[in-house]
C-alpha cells in the first residue's frame, strides 16, 4: 500500500484536467484516458477496437460514447484546448427526422414551423401564445405549458419518452437553454423566414485527429494510473480498493465517479431516494452510404420502430472518420445510434444483436446505408443524469460524501449537464484547489 495523499478517481476529461494541475496521480479503470470522451478504431469487418489510428488509415473512427463535440466554454479553456491538438470549428447542421413521413425539420423544431404546413404552424404559434400560467412540476408538464399540445403530440412527447426512457413524466424540468422558447423567433419561422440558430451547441470544436489525441496529451501531462475500477471507498479508513484486489490510502479523494456509484461504494446512506439516471447503448456503426444520407451533423428521430432517438453521422462533421480510401468519393458513412435505458437495465447480448440487427435494417430502409461493414455497441451504464420534483438528493449526496473526505467533480460527479470544455474548467478549479505547496 502507498503513502497516503490526495487521490483523483477517474481518467476521463474532468480527472484529467484536476490531475494536470494538481499533479495528484488519477486512477482510471481502462486502459486508455478519456472515459466515453475517447476515439477509437475499427477496420471494416474486424471487432478489434484499435485505440490509435492504423499507419494505412484504412479503418473507421468511433466514439466510446457517441458523438461527444466541444461548444461553448471560456476562451482560455479553448485556448487550452487548441494548445494540445488541432481543432476545426463546425456550424451544426441538425434537424428533427419524422421516418414515417421522410420529413426533415431543421432543428429545433419549434423555429422552423413553416415545414409542418400552414395549418399546424398556426396551431402551433397560438399555443404557444397562450401557454397556460403556473410553474410546472415535471419535465412533461414544462414541455407541454412551453411548446402547447401540437407539438407535444408530434414530436416532444414521443421523442422524451425514447430519450428519457419514459422518465419524462417524473422528472423535473431542466436543460430548458438546450432549446429556447422565443415567440418572435418562432413567428419568425412559421412565416417561413430564415430564423437565428439557437441553442447551446450552435457552434463547436472538434480535435482533427479525434477526442483521443486530446486526451492523451493530457493524459501525457498527467500520472495516471490505468486499469484501476473501483470496487470500494472506506472512508473509515481512509482507502480504496480495487477490482483488482490493489488498494490505496488517501487524505482526500477527488472523484469524478457517477454520484450514485460513489455514494454506493463509499457506503453512504441519506434519507432520500436517489434521483434517476438514464444509461445509453450507442451503436457505432460503419456502413456504405445510402442515396439517401442526409448531411447533418445528427437527427432527432420521435418515431423509429428500433426505438432509439438520436442518429449521428461521425463522417459528415469530418471525413477523417471514414477509411482513408474512401475519403474522396465519401461513399462510406460512420455513424453512431443511440437508445435510453432505465437506471442502469443493460438488454442482455441476445437482446443487443437483435437490437442491431434491427437498427440495420431500419437505417437501410430509410436510405441512410446500403451495407453495414461493423457494428460495435458500447454501453454507457449513467449518461444523462435526472433530478425529481422537489429532491435534495444531490446536494445532500454531495454534501455527505464531502464529509468523508471525498469530493464529487465532473458532469456525473455533481449530477449535473456540462460540456467537455465545461469539464476541463472544473478540473482546473478543484484540481488547483487540491496542489501540494
């Protein structure tokens, strides 16, 4: 066992940041950096996940967690960032795709109403007007008094039922500036003229030789620890034990581990339930391009048969994401589908090839491919974190784990949405906080 001093759990873009800065060495379970902000690579018909480019390039790039991209952020952090590895700067190109009707509406929905007809946009802008008073309580509540009946019943209800995994109706209303509600702007597209594009990723970054070269350079700058999954905090004690029966003693812990997965190790209790969480089995998916593959960035999809509610095209933000042979006819397409589960309810792996199978089919019915070269799923057990309708449950979570010496970071540290610019920022703050002098 080592000396005890302050620990970082977790190798991804928060611990990494935390570990550049304070020098404290950060355990991480996999044996790469960058958690599900990592690339990878899959030569066409092979399983092999391949975490550096190979010399030929003759293979397909995927994320660990799906299309992960770097918008806002303070300018010294993307001054950081640009520092490490090459960066290209992208407009989003993103709609709301109805498959039964092979209707696109450019995203977000309620500012392009022109592309619904006359009739539900002026149905649409009058609800609007006259949303009902009162604060709402859950999520369901929030969409229906902001965006009225219509548009609940095309697309917000059905498309949260998917990404929510049926959660919607419980939670509480959050993430409202991922898609602002603007009369003038959505009168603006119903009258079927250009509108501003809103929203917090109207632009973004993204490293030119994929998330994984930026999480190397910081890992490079970093001691991490690698193959270390953590099975158990004592804080009695003041250790923690790994899968791999190793252990470590601290003074103070800074973890970036999922709030709930902390406080279950850790042993801490609190006369609360915990608020839910939704995990996402992304399907990461290299495939000849159909005549009909659209050009955005991703697609919001309220109606798939497979049951998943978001597709991404990897190859249509950079072609370096497709092999290099095919990089000039761009006749290839890397593609990520994602599907919401409930609090952690993995489908078992007959479930998931089925599951493939499914969304294969489903995506050459639309015209997106013609021949799917390797499918790869990955599961991201907690991937969107929820509050419930009056809980105190992470802030009492947080609160008792501080008390035991261990302090909670990160986008799923604090149960909390942020992008990877914003994780990089909370990084540097604790992890300065935590420098030895």
């Amino acid at each position: 066992m080592k000396k005890s001093s302050n620990l970082i759990l977790g190798g991804g873009i928060t611990g990494l940041a935390a570990g550049c800065v304070s020098g404290l060495p950060v355990y991480e379970a996999q044996n790469v950096p960058g958690g599900i902000c990592s690339s990878y690579y899959l030569r066409p018909g092979s399983k092999e996940q391949l975490f550096k480019a190979p010399e030929d390039e003759e293979a397909y790039r995927f994320e660990i967690g799906g299309g992960h991209w770097i918008f806002g952020g303070d300018p010294a952090i993307l001054r950081y960032v640009k520092s490490l590895t090459p960066v290209k700067s992208y407009k989003r190109k993103s709609a709301v795709y109805f498959s039964k009707q092979d209707l696109y509406v450019p995203y977000p929905i309620q500012n392009h109403l022109s592309y619904l007809g006359k009739k539900t946009a002026s149905q649409a802008i009058s609800e609007i007007i006259n949303a009902p008073e009162g604060t709402p309580r859950t999520m369901g509540d929030w969409l229906e008094k902001s965006f009225g009946k219509t548009l609940m019943e095309l697309f917000f209800a059905p498309f949260h039922e998917l990404y929510t995994a049926g959660l919607w109706t419980d939670i509480a209303p959050q993430d409202a500036y991922k898609s602002p509600v603007n009369l003038k702007v959505a009168v603006q597209g119903a009258m079927d003229k250009a509108p501003p594009a809103v929203g917090y990723n109207v632009t973004y970054l993204y490293p030119k030789q994929g998330l994984n070269t930026m999480a190397q350079k910081m890992a490079a700058d970093c001691n991490v620890i690698y193959d270390k999954q953590v099975a158990k905090i004592n804080t009695a004690k003041k250790e923690v034990i790994f899968l791999d029966g190793s252990g470590a003693h601290y003074k103070s812990l800074i973890s970036t581990l999922p709030l709930n997965k902390a406080m279950e190790m850790a042993g801490v209790e609190i006369d609360q339930e915990p608020s839910s969480y939704t995990s996402v089995l992304v399907l990461n998916i290299g495939a000849l391009r159909g005549r009909k593959c659209p050009e955005d960035h991703w697609l919001y999809i309220p109606d798939s048969d497979s049951k998943f509610h978001r597709v991404g095209f990897y190859t249509n933000v950079d072609v370096s994401f497709m092999p290099k042979s095919s990089r000039k006819a761009k006749n290839r397409v890397s593609i990520y589908v994602e599907k919401a589960y409930q609090n952690g309810k993995k489908p078992s792996t007959k479930e998931i090839k089925k599951y493939s199978d499914s969304v294969v089919k489903e995506l050459k019915s639309w015209g997106f491919i013609t021949k799917a070269e390797t499918v790869d799923p990955t599961w991201i057990d907690v991937a969107y974190t929820w509050s419930m309708p009056g809980s105190n449950w992470r802030e009492e979570a947080i609160k008792e784990l501080e008390k035991k010496g261990v302090y909670q970071i990160g986008r799923y540290g604090r149960w909390v949405f942020q992008g990877i610019a914003e994780s990089i920022k909370d990084g540097f703050f604790i992890g300065g906080a935590f420098r030895s002098r």
